[in-house]
C-alpha cells in the first residue's frame, strides 16, 4: 500500500521546476496555468528570480503546490498513471495539503493557485512583521514540548506549530515567548533550539485573522470528494467529506500540523511505500525518522519520474 506526500514552505529553492518544464510537456502546462491563475509570472521567480522573493509566503505557497502538481500531470499524462489506483491515501504538509486536494482532483489548479496566494497574504498579514517567531526544538518529544510551551506562555501565544518526527517538534508564538521557551527547552535537554527565518508565526492563535480569510475564500470554491481519502494536518484522521475539508483547512491555519502521528496512522493502515512528490525531500527524511518499517522515497525530476514510473 502506498501514500502520496507532498511538502510545505521551506522546500523552495531557484530553479525547482525548471527541468520539469523543459523535458516534460504537461509539467510545463502546469507552470502556465498557474501564472495565468495568479496573472503573475511566477514561473520566472522560481526560476531565475531572488530566493528571498521566493521564500515571501504568498509566492512559496503556490511555487511549491504547482512543482508537485507539474510532477502528478508528468506521471498521469506522460506515464498513464492513475492517482486513484496508485495510492491509498494523500497528505500534504501545511500547504501541502492543499496540493494534495488537488493531486487527488478535489480542487482544480487554478483554483488552488488563487487559494494560496490568499493564504500566503493573508497568514503574513495576520501579525506585523518582528511580532510573533517560530522555532525548530531538537532532541525533545512531543508531550515535553507541551510543556515548555505551557511555562513559556506567560499570558502570550505560544504553541506546539509542527509536531514532525520523534525529537523534532517546531513551535510558534509571540516572539518574547518563543524566546522563552527555546531556554527553557533548552534546560529541559533539547540538544538544540534554531529560531527559524520564517516571516510570520505560522499555525498557533496568532493567525486567526488569516483563518477567517481563508473560511470565506474557501467558500467560493468548488470542492469535491478527493478521489482517494486525504489525511489531514490537523485530526492525523482521514476525512472525504468537502465540507469537512473545508472546515479542516480553515482549522489548520491556526492549528499543529500534526504530521508524526499522520505518518503514524498511515502505517498501521497497511501503508508500506511514501512518495513524496515535488520539490526538495524534507517529508522524506521525517518518515525515515518516524518509521523504520517503511520505504519513503521522492520524486521531483524527469529521472525520478522515469524511475517511478517503472514501479507504479
């Protein structure tokens, strides 16, 4: 059984895509469709641009959704793959998520383009820049990061964003706070405590502004059954339902993504293979850490597109 993965903000870098487009005719229809949908070129940014202006949220987000998707059209177009018949389950990593919706045909590119520019605008805006941190705390489980979290508070937000792996947990908050929990992490055992240079404070209380957002602007869109069941972020259950997709995209804006456990339930569902599908190999390496009974691979290039054809 296998399950098709796709990563979140922070796997961008210049040139993902670029070998896609040039060898493959439906990854570049893909680009197209995407800078057409945001009435930017965005294709050129990830290309030749700045990985500082790449890096801004609201370019990240739909940079990375359209480099997975370019791979997904290259393997059902190019291979004749079939994502229903070729995977059990589909999950993403925050925006991933919504890649994933979109890999398995309950949203359309176009649409998914549009909803995470929103989301990339609307989550930077929901607290002024140098406000709010997040940090990568290291060495220390889930259940004492709750704990840190919990002392460090002090009447501010400070939360529990992203529980990843075994040992690697990343918090999110008010920057005061964060600060305070990286000590105490720190005292706590943590072999290390990295603020990240992330642009705003992502899934904690701090981006309730931006949840109301993207509630409304998930309402004008059409969503349909995912053809295969999504794993959401913000349950680590599965869910069909549009409407309840809805409804867990508005939560996960500001809540964890709960990505060890997701892992965790799709191995004791039978799944036996992950691919993680786009740019970069972070989720790869995560299930390498979360399960050692399971094989993870990636497939971001012509190459591995090639490969993984073979074995579909």
């Amino acid at each position: 059984m296998r399950a098709f993965i796709f990563p979140g903000q922070g796997s961008q870098a210049i040139g993902m895509g670029r070998e896609l487009a040039a060898a493959l005719p439906s990854a570049r229809e893909v680009f197209e469709e995407v800078n057409d949908a945001l009435n930017q070129n965005l294709s050129h940014l990830m290309w030749q641009g700045d990985i500082k202006d790449l890096t801004l949220t609201e370019n990240a987000q739909p940079a990375l959704m359209a480099v997975s998707i370019a791979v997904i059209r290259a393997l059902e177009k190019e291979c004749g793959m079939n994502v229903a018949d070729s995977c059990a389950f589909v999950a993403g990593h925050s925006l991933g998520e919504y890649t994933a919706l979109t890999a398995a045909g309950a949203l359309s590119l176009t649409d998914t383009a549009r909803l995470l520019k929103k989301r990339g605008q609307a989550m930077q805006q929901a607290a002024p820049v140098g406000e709010g941190s997040m940090a990568a705390l290291i060495g220390l489980d889930y259940e004492a990061v709750v704990e840190v979290v919990k002392a460090a508070a002090e009447h501010e937000v400070c939360a529990a964003a992203n529980d990843n792996a075994p040992g690697q947990v990343v918090i999110s908050g008010a920057k005061a706070a964060v600060e305070r929990a990286m000590r105490l992490a720190t005292e706590a055992g943590a072999k290390r405590a990295l603020e990240l240079p992330v642009s705003a404070p992502f899934h904690c209380a701090l981006m309730a502004p931006a949840a109301e957002v993207m509630r409304e602007a998930l309402g004008q869109v059409n969503l349909t059954q995912p053809c295969v069941p999504l794993v959401a972020n913000v349950t680590a259950q599965t869910c069909s339902d549009p409407d309840a997709i809805r409804d867990l995209l508005v939560q996960q804006v500001t809540g964890m993504v709960r990505w060890r456990e997701s892992v965790i339930f799709m191995v004791e569902q039978g799944v036996e293979s992950f691919v993680e599908l786009g740019a970069g190999k972070v989720l790869t390496g995560l299930v390498k850490r979360i399960s050692r009974d399971v094989a993870p691979m990636r497939v971001g290039t012509p190459e591995d597109i090639e490969t993984f054809a073979r074995i579909i």
